[in-house]
C-alpha cells in the first residue's frame, strides 16, 4: 500500500495562540517604547526579565520564567514562534491546553535551570558566564521537539528548505547534536546550552511526570495530605474524649449511638435516637 503524505498547516490551539500573543505582544512594546524614543525605558524593562546565572543565584529567581518571553530581534521571535505553533500543536491536541502550558513552562524553567547549573560548573566548557544573558522561548520549543520525538518520532516532517522528509526522531538528534557541537565549539552560542536542558527536562517530563501532569498530581498529594491531617485530628479528638469519659467514670456509649449520633444519657436504651428507621450520620 502506497504511503500518503499531506501538507497542511496544523491547528492553531489554544495555548498556543495565548503564548503567541504573550511574546508577540512583549516584543511590540519594546518596538513601541524604542519608536516613541523611550529606549532607556524599554530596557529598563526588559534587561532586568533576561536570564543572568548571577543574578538568579541572588534573588532574582523569576528570571527562570522570564527570560522565555523576550526575544532578541524579528526572527528570533518569529521562528521560535513558528516551531512552537507546528511543533506544539502535536501536543496540545492530544494532551489539552492544560498540560501543555504546564508542559511548556516546565521547559522553560529547566531550560534555565540547565543554564544556571551549567554557567556555573562548566562554564569554560560550554562557553557561559555567569553573567551572560539568555532570553528566548527555545528550551520550551526544544522541550517540545524531544516530547514529539519520544511520543511520534515515526512522524515524517520536511526539513524546510531542503525538499525531503525525515521522520522526527532523527530530525531531534540532528538538533540535539548541533546544539552540542555548538555549545563546545561556539563562544557566541550561549542559546545552545538552553537548548540541551530544554531537551533534556523534555525527556524527564514525558519519561516521569505521570499522565495527567504536575498540577493535578500536586492537587491529588495535597488533598491527601489534608485528608491525613483532618483524620489524625479526629483520633486525637476521640483520644481525648476517651480519656475525658473515663475521668468521670463514664461510657461513651451513654451518648452516642451505634451510628454516631448524638443521644442525651437518659435515652440511652433507644436505638439511633429513637428512631425507627435506618442510621443516619449528620
């Protein structure tokens, strides 16, 4: 059976279109500040979102998320915006908006955590200061791409310009083995460092994080943990009433039922309160 490829563009989804619209329209008020000369002001603004090592190692941890959300020029944004509308797409369907952002950010903070880590072990190595700046969305996209990998690496995908396909799977080692090549060999190439951890926190989500994502799990631990606090309250209550009633040589029983309802003492011999029906626990 012949095999069949269609080129069409893919679906512009939610979270993508809300991430989209948070870049593009940071990167037009700096556009805007700069034509209405007020340039000391837009990096006044924006210096301060992008990722310095030294600077988050000293407070400034926001910068974690941050820097994901300013880009350097035109094409910068415009190709990072690009990767993330076809890539992205590939997750958002399947997984909901939800996980998606969830996921995305997740790429973004560890990009930068990557980034921090590196800068300051193997900094000669991999050509990063710590106080080097990094901005861009390109460890979430490059989370992106090793999620798509590992879940539809099969998935052929045309390498524009050149007029062939490639399944996806190869096409992320070939970037996985640029970005490292140009970590070690390029000064200039402090992105290609993000791009790894990108990679790399990509495979941890998909490989650990269970399935429904790393906000409903929180949720799920947090009620339980509430669960198991409301019911150790209730023992250590009922422990003290025990030794309340035995203090003045008294039963339990002798107020409250079967069922746990509520009796005055001198009804002690009926059954759920006097009722005739089935117990009932208020």
């Amino acid at each position: 059976m012949a095999r069949t490829m269609t080129l069409s563009f893919p679906p512009f989804t939610r979270a993508i279109k809300t991430l989209v619209a948070i870049n593009v329209g940071i990167y037009l008020l700096g556009l805007i500040l700069a034509a209405v000369g007020q340039g000391s002001l837009a990096n006044a603004i924006f210096n301060p979102l992008a990722l310095r090592a030294h600077a988050v190692v000293h407070g400034r941890i926001y910068q974690l998320l941050t820097y994901g959300f300013v880009h350097a020029g035109f094409f910068h944004l415009f190709f990072n915006m690009l990767m993330l509308w076809m890539f992205g797409s590939m997750l958002e369907v399947p997984w909901g908006s939800r996980r998606f952002l969830e996921f995305f950010l997740f790429g973004v903070v560890g990009a930068g955590l990557g980034t921090v880590a590196l800068a300051y072990t193997l900094g000669s190595v991999v050509h990063l200061a710590p106080q080097t700046a990094t901005v861009g969305s390109s460890g979430g996209i490059y989370a992106i791409f090793m999620a798509a990998a590992m879940l539809f690496g099969d998935q052929e995908v045309f390498m524009f310009p050149f007029p062939f396909a490639i399944r996806l799977k190869y096409l992320v080692g070939i970037l996985a083995f640029v970005a490292f090549v140009g970590a070690l060999g390029d000064a200039g190439g402090t992105a290609n460092v993000a791009h790894l951890s990108g990679l790399l926190f990509g495979y941890l989500y998909v490989k650990f994080v269970p399935t429904r994502g790393l906000l409903f799990s929180a949720s799920e631990a947090s009620y339980g943990i509430t669960n198991r606090y409301h019911r150790w309250k209730r023992r250590r209550a009922g422990k003290k009433f025990q030794v309340y009633m035995k203090k003045h040589n008294q039963d339990a029983k002798d107020y409250f039922d079967e069922y746990g309802n509520f009796r005055p003492p001198d009804d002690k011999d009926k059954k759920n309160g006097g009722s005739t029906g089935g117990g009932w626990v208020n």
